[in-house]
C-alpha cells in the first residue's frame, strides 16, 4: 500500500458506509488508488491507465486541461464580443432601465456609454469578430469555441475567482485542479498531478486559495512552480549536499513523521510524506521539464520566450512541456486586467494594451504547437477572466470621470476554450445589442464546471466528497447544473 492509498484509506475509515459508497461509488479515485496498487505489487504500468479508463463515467475527450486565467478580467467588448450598434451609443447617458437594481463595483450616478475602443474584423472560416489588440490570436480563430454568454453572480474579483475556480464564492472549497486530480489521478508519478504558474506580477485577488485543495485532501492542492530558477524554491539540495545524503535524512525524517502518525492517526501526516517523496523526484523530473533552454531558437521566436525571466510567454511554453509529460491539470494565472480609469486618448488603458500584447502571441503559439505535435485533440485549453465589463463608463461618487475605464460586469462575458473535445470554430450564445445581458444560451460557471468534467469522463454528479455534513462537488449542490451539450464535437 502505498502512501497515497494509505491516506485514502485512512480518511474512508473514519467515514460511515454511507460516506464510503458515496465517495468510493464514482470508481475514479477509488480506481486510481486501485491501480496504483496494482502497479505497485505487479509492476505493471499500463494496469493503472486500464483501471483508470475503465472507472470513467463517459468516455474521455481529453486527458488534461490547460487553464488560461486573465487574473482582473479583460473586456470581452474590447476583444472578442464586437457590437457596432455601442458605437453608435458612445457618449450618451446610460438608460435609467441599466442601472435600476444593479449593483457596481465602482459605478454611481448616470455615467456615459462607451463604445468599442478598439477595431475589429472578421477572421478566419467561421468569420469571429476579433480585436486588432490579438493580432496573432486571429489566425487560430478557426480552432477555438467561443462561449459568449458566461454569467455570474459575483462582481468583486476575490469571490468571482473563487466562485469560478472552485465552485463556491467563499473560502474552503476545492479547486477545479484538486478536483479533477482527486477524481483522475496523475499520469506522471515524478511530478504533480496540478501545477500552477503565475506572471504578472501579483497573485490572483483570492491568492492561493484559487489553486487550494480546499476540504479535499491536501495532496491534492496545486501546487505553484516558478518559470526562473529552481521550479520550486529549496527544490536543490544545499551547497555540500549530495542527492544521497538528502535521500538518508528523508528516510530519517519519515521514520519520525510514521511514529507521529501512529501516535496521533493525522492523515495529513502522511500527505507530508508523500510531498517529501514528490520532491525528492521532482529534483530530477522538474528540473528537465522546466529547462527551456533544451527548446530550439525557432520555438522561442513562436512563442516570444525570455529564459531566465517570469513572463506570460515563458509560462505557455512550460506548459506545453508539462502537457507532453502528461500532468493533469496546468493552470496559468496573468495579473493585470483590472482595466479601470485611465487618459481618454489611451483608449481603456495602457495596461489592456500591454496585457494583450503580452498574452496574444504565447496563446496562439501554445494551439499552433500542441497541434503539430498532436497534443490539442486530448488537451483542453481553457481561457477567461472572472467576470465581463461593462458597456458604460465607471464614475465615482456621482460625477463623471474624464477616464475611459469599463466597471466589474458580472452579467455577461466571454469565455473560450480549445481542444479536448469542443467544437473547432464554433459560438455558442449571444448577447443583446450592447453585450449588457445574455440573451441567449446562458452559461454559468457550474455549467462550465460540469461541461469541463465531462469532456474528463467523469459525471460532475457522481464525484463527490463526504465534508460538512453533505456530500460536496464541484458543480453546484443547490441548484441545476447542465452540461453544455451544444460545445462538444
């Protein structure tokens, strides 16, 4: 038994046999745990990928999930939902009927209407409308699904981050990488199962709890690695260090960390083994999966890398790396498109301009290789902000802002995603003539939760687990949640 199967064990022994065939009755980490100890009693490699494949609930279109997330949310108005009919509406009042009722971050009074500040243009075969700020991003139009009509309950980052990322706007809950790593398992032994990487300077509003594991358990937490020096910090052995030596105090250190267990029965105990252990081979496989420099000079220039730097473009190209070593779940977050207030003639903000020049050419460079190297089909690429923008001005304390800057909007965004099983080309939802309300195919983020599990293989209903008195998931426990039939190829 090893130890994560121990420390399944132990939190199933001290569930009711209610609990246990609620959380075992999914055959997902149930089967992964079974196979992993299979593998390790017959020394057979492919028993776990059977035993996995066989407890899926629905056969699987992707086997890993590359989420893009725009930490502050960038304005779909400005990028991918063009409405010419706001244009024409630019420097008008905004109509009383808009703000009745509605509740804004940063908006009071009657503020003007903003039109696009951008040009569009149509692109590629399906003919989307895409902003001249994504120059690069137009020629993979054809391989995306557009989801325009995402909507929220949330309009402050922090609880619509959380509510997206985890299922819950407030804290505790497990991330979708904990998730689906609870429910999957790990195709690579030698490094973890959900890695994140972060640029732009900041954390995310909610900070770590994004990736956390939440109630789940901890070994199942994101964990974040850096695209400069070591992936993880102290991941080196220190000056004078051999790896033999660090082998011997790990043995040591677990010799101690196993009387602990006995003597006090903390499951948690044995996740901090099992993390030591991860380390220990991470020493090995990280460093190879994070060296850039093993890329050719062509590949940089796709992509626009810095090694040795953080950056957005470092972290696309880390990924693809980290897909081709099969890890489950790469989040990426990029700081910065909190677009508020700025001089009229910038146009939104330098900021919006920054940030797209710096996403657009890593994310068409990242489709354009996992494609040639015939990794999209089984990777789903995930890419959006929390929330959307408004199609009027912010204005603080009732006057008017010589600014040009879009308020938090938590009824309409765009979201889209490639890969893994969605349709290439494909839009799905609409909304009204300024892009203030979804007026068709709404989707919230438990719809995408569930939708996202699917193309997993796993049914969002199924996967569960015993916390608080209920049986949680992902999707969400009160109300309805659909899978979004009409995205899947």
């Amino acid at each position: 038994m090893n130890l994560l199967q121990e420390l399944e064990f132990r939190r199933l022994q001290s569930s009711t046999r209610r609990h246990f065939l609620n959380g075992c009755g999914v055959g997902l980490a149930s089967a992964w745990m079974g196979s992993q100890a299979a593998q390790a009693a017959d020394n057979v490699p492919a028993g776990a990928e059977a035993t996995r494949r066989e407890g899926l609930h629905f056969p699987a279109r992707a086997k890993r999930v590359i989420y893009l997330h725009m930490a502050g949310s960038p304005s779909q108005l400005d990028l991918f939902d063009y409405k010419p009919e706001l244009q024409k509406l630019d420097g008008q009042d905004t109509p009383q009927s808009f703000l009745e009722g509605k509740r804004f971050a940063f908006i009071q009074g009657v503020p003007k209407m903003l039109g696009p500040q951008f040009k569009f243009e149509q692109v590629g075969e399906a003919g989307n409308w895409v902003s001249d700020r994504l120059p690069h991003f137009k020629s993979v139009a054809d391989q995306v699904c557009f989801i325009k009509s995402m909507t929220t309950s949330q309009f402050n980052h922090a609880p619509a981050q959380l509510l997206l990322l985890t299922g819950n706007q407030n804290l505790g809950a497990g991330s979708m990488g904990s998730w689906i790593t609870y429910g999957l398992g790990s195709e690579n032994e030698d490094l973890p199962g959900f890695i994140v990487l972060v640029s732009g300077g900041r954390m995310p509003s909610a900070g770590k709890s994004v990736w956390g594991s939440g109630y789940l358990p901890s070994v199942y937490q994101g964990v974040q690695c850096r695209s400069q020096g070591d992936p993880v910090l102290f991941l080196s052995n220190s000056d004078g260090s051999s790896r033999a030596e660090r082998r011997h105090a790990l043995d040591a250190i677990e010799k101690l960390n196993r009387r602990a267990y006995e003597e006090y029965g903390d499951a948690e105990t044995l996740t901090r083994i099992a993390q030591y252990e991860m380390a220990f081979r991470m020493q090995t496989s990280a460093t190879d999966a994070f060296d850039l420099s093993q890329e050719s000079k062509q590949v940089h220039e796709d992509y626009g890398t810095e090694p040795g730097k953080e950056s957005f473009a470092n972290n696309c190209l880390l990924a693809r790396r980290l897909a081709e070593r099969d890890v489950r779940f790469i989040q990426l977050f990029h700081w910065g498109w909190d677009a508020h207030g700025a001089a009229a003639s910038e146009a939104i903000n330098m900021g919006f301009k920054d940030r797209c020049r710096e996403v657009d050419q890593p994310i068409a460079a990242l489709l354009k290789d996992l494609e040639q190297r015939g990794l999209l089909d089984e990777t789903l690429v995930i890419w959006g902000g929390e929330f959307g923008r408004t199609p009027m001005r912010e204005n603080r304390n009732g006057k008017e802002m010589q600014f040009v800057g879009r308020d938090h909007h938590p009824s309409a965004f765009t979201m889209w995603l490639a890969g893994g099983g969605v349709k290439p080309g494909f839009t799905l939802g609409r909304t009204d003539e300024i892009g203030y309300d979804v007026v068709q195919d709404k989707v919230t983020p438990h719809d995408l939760h569930a939708t996202i599990l699917k193309l997993m293989g796993v049914d969002h209903l199924r996967l569960t687990y015993a916390s608080q008195g209920a049986s949680q998931r992902l999707s969400n426990l009160t109300k309805p949640s659909r899978v979004v039939e009409e995205i899947l190829a």
